[in-house]
C-alpha cells in the first residue's frame, strides 16, 4: 500500500487527506478553519496536528502541497499570503521533508486545483486548460499540452488582477477594476454593502450618485443579514439576486460581465479548449453562468473556439492537485528505481 498526503493550506481553511496511490477515495480526511488572528506559525502548527492525525503511526510516500498564495514551485518557498500574516519566504517544503523525510511538492493553490480538474474532475482527457477559482479571490491555473504552465517567474494565470475597467474600484493590488474586485466574493459582498450604506447615507454625504430604487431594491439582502450590512457575503448576495433582489442582480450582473470579459481576452490570447470555473462560483446562479458565458462569447473573436464549465471537485479540487502533485513524485522515483 502506497500512502499520499495531501495539504491544503487556504485562505480561512486548512485541510489534510490520505489517499492510496490510485484512488479516488479519501482513506482519511480532516478539515479546519484557520482562525481568524491566525499567522503562519497558527496555521503550520494546526495542519502538524492534522497530519498526525490522519497518519496513525503510518507514513505516506509523498506529500503534495496546495498554497493560497505565490509559491516558486521550483524550491517549494512561499512568497507570501494575501490573508495569512509571516508567511513571507517560508521553506515549505523544507520544513515538511525535514520532519516527515519523504518527498514534498509545493504549488500555488490555483496550479495545484488546475492539475487536480485536469487529472480527476472536468479536464480529463483535454490537453490544454484554464482553470479559474472564484472565492476570497479570483486566481487561475494552466495546463499546457497535458503539463502544468506557471510562467517565468511562477505567476501565470492571474487573472484576477487583469484589468477589465480601468475606471472601476481600487482593488488590493492598487489597480483599478480588477477582475477579483468586481468578481470575488468578498468584493461582491462589499459593493453591496457600499451601494446600501449610500441609499441609507444623507444626500450630502453620499460617495456616489444615488442609485434610482427599483423593485425589491437591497430588501432582501437586507432581510437576510437582519440589517446588519457586515454579515454580507458573496454567497448571500448570490442568494438574494435568485430572490429577486434588484440590487443583489446588479451586483451580480457586474461580477459576471467582468469575469466573462477576463475569459473572452484569455480565449483570444491563449486559445485553451477547455475554461474550467472552480470556488463560490459555482453555487452563483444560472443568471451569472449565462451573463457570464454571453460576455466571454462576445469579447472573445468569432474564430475562437473554447467552452466554460464548473468545476467538479468542488472545494476538493486543490487536495485532488496535491495528489497528482504527490503521486507524479512516486511514479518518477519509480521510474529511477527500475
């Protein structure tokens, strides 16, 4: 029996899974939310604790690591985290082969799903795909004639931070209009939330023109978070919009013409067959997937031919990439044996 661990360290969760080589069956399989003071030192020390719980006096053969942030693949250092404190040009995969002596990889969580979809979910059998996840940000992940791209310096794929309105809201990154600014979910919850605070605000002190009120305009948005405009999400919003929010529409609206328009431009540029949609996306709504998909059809040229389509192994799809990333190490140490 030929054990693989696979990591997934994201941005408010950390999970661990054991696998046997060739399965498709969790043998075991823990999760846990990141807490929300955590730091680096919090989240290594959380998912130590998730390990030894899941090996048992066990050893695996090989661990595959999924990162929520920019990782050089090629040394298995984190760069850093967007959402995690002190993980600046951390050894990940040095720290890991150090205490458990077995082979470790390390990837970007983006890379890592996009091998995960391409080897188990909705890539199998296409040679060349795009893999995008829509959740606390907007990421993406190449696979290139069956193997994965991640560019010179490790950072293809960002789609997120292509810009899609240059006059549009600052993002984290300091551009303005960003795919992620418009198409996250934490942003998505945030111009909801600005849009009603301004409705709400005195005409002197409103920030942006006041909106005209349509039918149904925030109410049920409000209803659901009980006024409390804080505990708006992402996934909220695409609830209410299904209601018939008008607001929470316009909301949506505007996140899937943004990431329709970042689809059709990669189409064009890149020309994968396949655009494989992965995170909160998935649960927005048949309105978002059509806007989307029209948006992506008339931005990209006629000629170019490509599909969307939602990801399969949902939250799982970077524990799956860190499987291919773990086993893709057996097999070539395998291969130096024999």
């Amino acid at each position: 029996m030929t054990l693989i661990l696979a990591l997934d360290f994201g941005g408010t969760k950390l999970a661990a899974a054991l696998v046997n080589l060739g399965s498709r069956k969790w043998l075991r399989y823990e999760r846990r939310l990141s807490p929300a003071n955590a730091n680096a030192n919090t989240d290594l020390e959380i998912m130590r604790s998730l390990i030894y719980s899941l090996l048992q006096d066990t050893k695996p053969a090989a661990i595959g690591v999924s990162f929520g942030g920019p990782v050089d693949a090629s040394t298995g250092t984190v760069r850093l985290s967007h959402h995690v404190a002190g993980w600046e040009n951390i050894p990940l995969k040095g720290l890991l082969e150090n205490e458990f002596g077995v082979p470790v990889g390390v990837d970007n969580d983006a890379n890592v799903a996009a091998l995960g979809e391409h080897r188990f979910g909705a890539g199998q059998g296409y040679d060349s795909l795009f893999y995008i996840t829509v959740s606390t940000g907007v990421g993406g992940g190449w696979i290139l004639n069956g193997k994965p791209w991640r560019g010179a310096g490790g950072m293809a794929g960002e789609i997120g931070h292509m810009v899609v309105d240059p006059a549009g809201p600052v993002c984290l990154c300091g551009k303005r209009g960003c795919v992620e600014r418009l198409a996250s979910g934490p942003y998505m919850a945030q111009n909801a939330r600005e849009i009603l605070e301004n409705v709400d605000a005195p005409a002197a002190s409103r920030r942006v023109p006041q909106r005209r009120k349509g039918l149904r305009d925030g109410e049920v948005l409000r209803g659901l978070v009980g006024d409390n405009l804080t505990l708006l999400t992402g996934q909220l919003v695409s609830e209410a919009a299904a209601a018939g929010d008008d607001l929470a529409k316009e909301v949506l609206h505007k996140a899937a013409w943004a990431l329709g328009v970042g689809i059709g431009n990669v189409a064009n540029l890149m020309n994968p067959q396949r655009f494989v949609l992965g995170g909160g996306v998935t649960k927005a709504g048949e309105a978002f997937w059509q806007v989307m998909r029209q948006v992506a059809r008339e931005t990209a040229l006629p000629e170019v031919d490509f599909e969307v389509v939602p990801a399969v192994l949902g939250d799982d799809a970077p524990l799956w990439g860190a499987v291919a990333i773990a086993s893709m190490m057996v097999e070539a140490l395998k291969f130096l044996v024999e």
